[in-house]
C-alpha cells in the first residue's frame, strides 16, 4: 500500500474494502514515537459474535469470519464488522483487542475513531435543514457564518458537500494536530485565510476542511451548537447510542486504544495524541459497525428521510463544465459491475480505519471498523457480496 502525506493528491486513495464494488477513501499519516506492543498470537482469532446469522445468511457470515481470521486478525489489534440487509442487521462480529497491553478484547460497543465516514452522517444534517427550509444549499456560506471571510467568488453549502468550493485539505503535520478548539467556528481559523485552490464549482478537490466549515454552516442554519443538533436530529431518533463526538478531555466508556505498526518492526505502537475537536463533521465521530449499519439501512429507502433527501445526498454533483464527479452530498457513488447503485466512504484516522458501504439495489448495508492506522482492509472486499441473495 502507497504511503502518502494527508493533504497529498492520493488522498483519495482507497484501503480498498469494496475493491470490487468501489473504492474507499483514506488518509495516510506518519508514525510518531510511543511504546512498542506485542502483535496478537499468531495462532489466535480472537472473536465473538453479538449478532447471530439467521439461518438463510449464515453460510455468509461463516465465510466472513474465516476471511476475517485468516487475512485481518493477524494484522489488526481489533476490529468489527456488521451487515444488515432490508433494514435487518443479520450478523455483527467482533475480533480481537480494544487495548492490547491488558488483553481487553473488542465488543459490539467498543468505540473506534471512524475518519471521514463522519461526512455521511454530518451529511444528513444538511439534508434535514434543507428540507425544513432552514438552509439554502446554494447561498453564500456567510449567510450562516458571517465570520467566514469572502474568497471573491461565491463558496455555497452545496459546492462544500461535494468537494467542489476550491477549499483546502490537510497540509503538513495538521492531521496529527493536537490542539483543542472550544467551537467549530474557532477551528475554522486553521484554513479560512488560505487561498482557494480552484475557482468555486471548477474542480473536484476533497476537502474535510470543507465539511468543517459545513459544521458551522448547519448551526447557523439550526440556531444551535453542531454536537448537539446531531445527537438530537441524528444519532438519537437512529438509536446510535454509540456514536458520538471524539472529545480527548472527556471519559468515553468503550472507546478503544489508538495503533499503528512500526515501520520497521512491524510492531503495534500507541497511536500518537490527537485532538479532533477542530473537525467533528469531517472526521472526528467515534461510532460502532452496528451503529453504522443501523444508519445506513435508514438511507436504503424512504422513510426516516423523504425521498427528495435521499435523491440530494446520491446524486452525483457535477463541474461547472458538466463533468460528473462520482460525489453528491457526503457519499461518494457510483455503479457497479452488477448495475447496482452504491454510495459508500472510507474513513482514516490517527489510530483507526474505516469502510462503509450501501448497495441500494442489493440493499446490503456493510461496515467495518477498526483501531488501526492504514488498516489492509480490502483483504476481505468480497464480504459485503456474500449477503446478497
């Protein structure tokens, strides 16, 4: 796998899950200094079901758990995956260890940093306010931060969402950073003095900076803090009670330990300290497979959104000149070999790697998450389509 600086023109560069179905994004980071730690037993497989496959799907999940044992548990501390089909979450498992030091192993409830799979969720907030008619997806940004400095060409919500506003991604050492800011529109200070790097709407360019200035967009449209709009309009009426902000100053129960492997050992080292409250909609939530599941299969059909919402978030945006970019509101998209429409995110973090994926016709909901930096995760592409049926 390539390694490559955040901010990079690889940045969408998959650790592809779905390889078969479509590629997932990540982000590379650099290892820091921390303490060296044993890699699980080379004989183990360290798991445990909390969802049990009915009888129709449990070919399916036997199969997965042997390509999760053979082909991940021996390259990453720990791990979940969970599918849901038709709105049914039919298998949940969990591998090997939230902390490795004390031998504590994952369960359906650990918590795992899940990156830019942030971006789906945050992209359902968007969707409410503009079906509530409280957010206007193609104003001026400033309607809703006033505070965000004029570029010379109209940055609107809809450009942001899909990669299309010319703002900045990460640079330097920014994805390691570990400074706290009290509100989303003070961590906004890190990029809205920068230069565009495209004309609004000319080029797709991904972008969480983006996503974080969408943060502050939807208080302004809610007239309330982000965090607490998306526990009271998404993680709560989705029963996500394990999803929430990554906050470091605070005691999260579940939350597991942070790796990476040394580069030259191949040892598991703790992750270096991040603080991520400068990017909450973008990529700084915690959450589980099974919560992820859950939320996907709200988005398989109408219902917990109107059809015109879920035509917003999977609906390709498209260049200023008309080019497709594969990218609607937080999802990207695309058809598959089978002809099937899919919407799907990676996620990488400091400490974490995620895939989350949608087949809409299949309407197979799969995720994936995991306590590792650069996790190989597209060792077991072919799970989600051993469900379909």
């Amino acid at each position: 796998m390539l390694t490559v600086r955040p901010g990079s023109r690889q940045v969408l560069r998959v650790a592809a899950l779905v390889a078969a179905i479509a590629p997932l994004s990540f982000i590379a980071t650099r290892l820091g200094r921390s303490t060296l730690l044993p890699s699980a037993p080379p004989q183990a497989c360290v798991s445990q079901v909390s969802v049990r496959a009915p009888v129709e799907y449990a070919a399916a999940a036997d199969r997965a758990r042997q390509l999760a044992c053979e082909r991940l548990a021996q390259r990453i501390p720990g791990f979940q995956i969970a599918v849901a089909v038709d709105g049914r979450l039919v298998w949940s498992a969990s591998f090997g260890y939230a902390d490795l030091e004390h031998q504590a192993p994952v369960t359906a409830e650990t918590r795992f940093r899940i990156g830019s799979v942030s971006k789906p969720l945050t992209a359902d907030a968007v969707v409410q306010l503009v079906d509530a008619h409280r957010l206007d997806l193609d104003a001026p940004v400033q309607r809703y931060v006033p505070s965000f400095p004029d570029k010379g060409a109209p940055i609107t919500t809809r450009l942001l969402a899909g990669h299309l506003a010319g703002i900045r991604h990460y640079r330097d050492d920014e994805f390691l950073l570990n400074r706290h800011f009290a509100t989303v529109t003070e961590g906004l200070a890190i990029f809205k003095d920068d230069s565009l790097l495209s004309s609004p709407g000319t080029r797709f360019s991904y972008s969480t900076y983006g996503w974080n200035l969408i943060s502050a967009v939807v208080e302004g449209a809610a007239g309330q803090d982000f965090l607490t709009y998306m526990q009271r309009h998404v993680f709560g009426p989705l029963r996500m009670a394990h999803t929430a902000a990554d906050k470091g100053d605070s005691v999260i129960p579940g939350r597991t330990r942070f790796y990476q492997r040394d580069s030259i050992s191949g040892e598991y080292r703790i992750a270096p300290a991040v603080d991520n409250s400068y990017k909450w909609a973008g990529g700084g939530f915690l959450s589980t497979a099974e919560d992820l599941v859950r939320f996907g299969s709200a988005h398989v059909a109408p219902g917990y959104l109107p059809a015109a919402s879920l035509d917003l978030l999977f609906t390709s945006q498209r260049t200023r000149a008309g080019q497709e970019t594969g990218y609607g509101v937080g999802w990207f998209l695309r058809v598959d070999g089978r002809g099937h429409r899919v919407a799907y995110h990676g996620g990488g973090s400091v400490g974490g790697t995620t895939a989350f994926l949608v087949d809409r016709d299949a309407r197979i909901v799969f995720a994936l998450t995991s306590n590792l930096t650069d996790a190989p995760l597209s060792r077991v592409q072919e799970i989600p389509q051993l469900f379909e049926r």
